[in-house]
C-alpha cells in the first residue's frame, strides 16, 4: 500500500468511488452520506488545504481520509482526555477494497503518521447506525467519549490516545512456545514484587509451579468445565500470554474467566486478573491487553465484565477507565477497600 496526498488529477476517481461507496452503504440500510455530504466541493477543499491522502494499491485507490485540527463546534462539548489531538475526517475504503482488513491496516498507518507529526491522539466521529465502522473502530481501540447529532442523526464522538513508546502485542492462550519467557517473566515478578501480596495477579498457581510447563498444562486444564475441578478451580477460565510483535518478547499474563456466578469472582474477584512484567510496566501494555480481553470476551457471550482494582491502585483504575470502565461502588473484603467497575463488551451503542 502506498499513502500520499491526494492532487486534482484523483479527483474524479475519488468522487467515483464515494459515488460506488454511497450506494453501498444504502444498500445496506445505512443512511449516512447522501448527495448533500460529502461531495466532490468538499474534496475540492481538503485537496487545496493537504489534508486529504490517498491509499493506492499498486495503480487503484483502496481508501481515502483527511486528518486536520479542524473540528464541528460539537467537538467542543464534548469532555475529551487528551490536549494535542487530530481528527480524522472522511475516511473512506473502496467497496472493491472491503473485508480485506484495509481499513484497520490504513488506521495503524494514520496514527503513526499523527504519532510522527507530535499529536497525541486522534479523534472522529462515528454514525451509530452504521456497525460497519463502528466495529472497526471498537476493535482498534477506539473509546467513546460522547455525543454529536447532526443532520443524519446520532454520532459517537471517539478518541484514542496515541503513545510512542508501546509496540503492538497480541494475545494468545497461554501455550508452551512461550514456556521460556515465562519463565524469565515468574522471574522478574518473583524479584521486583516479592513484597506485594498480589504479585501474580492473572497467573494464579504459577509460583507454586516447578516448571513454565507445569502451570501451562495447568491453565489448559482451566479452560474447559469438566477438568477446570483438576486444576483447582470451579470456574472455567482461560489464560493468555501478552506477546510483543517485534520481538515475541512475553510482556504480561492476562486471564478471562468464562462467568462469575461464583461467590468470590461475582463480589471481587471479576472476570479477569492480569500482570506486566516489572521491567515493562508504564508502557500502556495494560491498557492494552485489557481491551483485547474485552474483545475475547464479547466473543464468548460475556456482555459486561466485571474489573476490581483496590481503591488506592491509581495505574490499575486508570486501566480500567481507559477500557470504558463504568465505576459502580466500594466495597470492603478483609479490610481492604476495592472499585468495582462494569465494561460493556459490545461498545456499540
């Protein structure tokens, strides 16, 4: 894929495919962009101002978007997080280019490129009746901060904070190609929290475990009904190593448990638990691997997990808040006060 500013010698081909893109769309029932908005004029605009780019795949136009400061006046009601955004606006992929996964590969490259500019963090609006983009742009990480109605109805207004510093990770259930970088991660854990009681949150057993593989074998066990008993619990779970990409290097242990009709887990144990690695904690890995678990869990039917934090663990409440986390009460167990917090796993409404 090949990304540039777009010139006037794309302008027909861009209006071409907004055209083919606005028919697509009304066949599915989404009533969103019309013969008023947007139109060739406001293209006209973006490609005077550079603001719009254009997304080529060898000589065919796959998507187009614009990113600016500019913003509607209902922006500016809205209570953001960050201080130095960028919006994205008209973005687009070709009906020729969708399912193929263009739009979060042209979203990745958006952010870095806001990321290289010094923005830090982007910002959109979304239709609400339109499920399309509002996966997309649930599945990358994108959080709801409030409202905007315009003439086409309901709008989200989205934000994502964009950080230098973290690589990507993915999860993945915990599995014995990792067996030695989880070892090296009981570790680190063992050395920098042997004074924190909770030192393995997520990774219950593992410090009881002679080998990597030992406590593997176990979590396996963990996610299925009928053998989660030989491992000790009542509850099914499953666990996942955080994996970074650009060098497998295991960064942190995060675990779904499959419901919380439990006494323990439906008060203050949750749907899940997870650990960082000491040597790569403040790097927005937990935020992270929260939302990916957020996903895992819509997956399996889970439509509001519960996420306990104790009261005075500032990083880990602001984890879960930057999950949309939706703070319900204290409460008290064995002397130690502890939020209870709900995240919607279908973040579509």
């Amino acid at each position: 894929m090949h990304y540039r500013l777009a010139t006037m010698d794309d302008l027909t081909e861009i209006c071409n495919m907004i055209e083919a893109a606005k028919q697509l769309m009304s066949k599915q029932g989404i009533e969103q962009w019309d013969d008023i908005y947007p139109t060739c004029e406001d293209f006209i605009e973006d490609i005077n101002k550079k603001t719009m780019f254009v997304v080529m795949d060898d000589a065919q136009l796959a998507a187009i978007y614009v990113i600016s400061e500019e913003c509607d006046d209902e922006y500016l009601k809205c209570e953001w997080e960050n201080k130095r955004p960028c919006i994205i606006h008209r973005f687009c992929v070709s009906p020729s280019f969708q399912n193929k996964g263009i739009g979060t590969t042209v979203l990745n490259h958006i952010e870095k490129q806001l990321i290289e500019s010094g923005y830090d963090s982007v910002r959109l609006d979304v239709f609400t009746k339109n499920p399309y983009a509002l996966k997309l742009y649930n599945k990358n990480g994108y959080i709801k901060r409030g409202y905007a109605v315009w003439r086409k109805g309901r709008f989200l207004l989205m934000e994502k904070k964009l950080d230098r510093i973290t690589d990507s990770i993915f999860l993945t259930e915990a599995n014995e190609q990792f067996a030695d970088e989880l070892q090296k991660f009981k570790n680190e854990v063992q050395e920098a929290d042997k004074d924190n009681d909770d030192q393995f949150a997520g990774c219950m057993g593992l410090e009881n475990c002679d080998t990597a593989k030992e406590w593997i074998d176990i979590c396996n066990l963990r996610k299925r009904p009928e053998t989660c008993g030989q491992a000790g619990t009542q509850v099914p779970s499953t666990t996942y190593f955080a994996i970074r990409k650009s060098d497998n290097r295991l960064v942190g242990v995060i675990d779904l448990r499959h419901h919380i009709d439990h006494p323990i887990l439906g008060t203050w144990g949750g749907h899940c638990g997870y650990s960082v690695r000491p040597s790569e904690r403040g790097k927005g890995y937990a935020t992270e691997m929260l939302r990916q678990n957020v996903l895992n869990a819509d997956k399996i039917g889970i439509e509001r997990m519960l996420v306990v934090c104790d009261e005075d663990n500032t990083a880990s409440e602001k984890t879960i808040l930057a999950n949309s986390g939706h703070f319900e009460n204290i409460i008290e167990v064995d002397g130690c006060r502890m939020k209870r917090f709900w995240i919607n796993t279908n973040r579509d409404l």
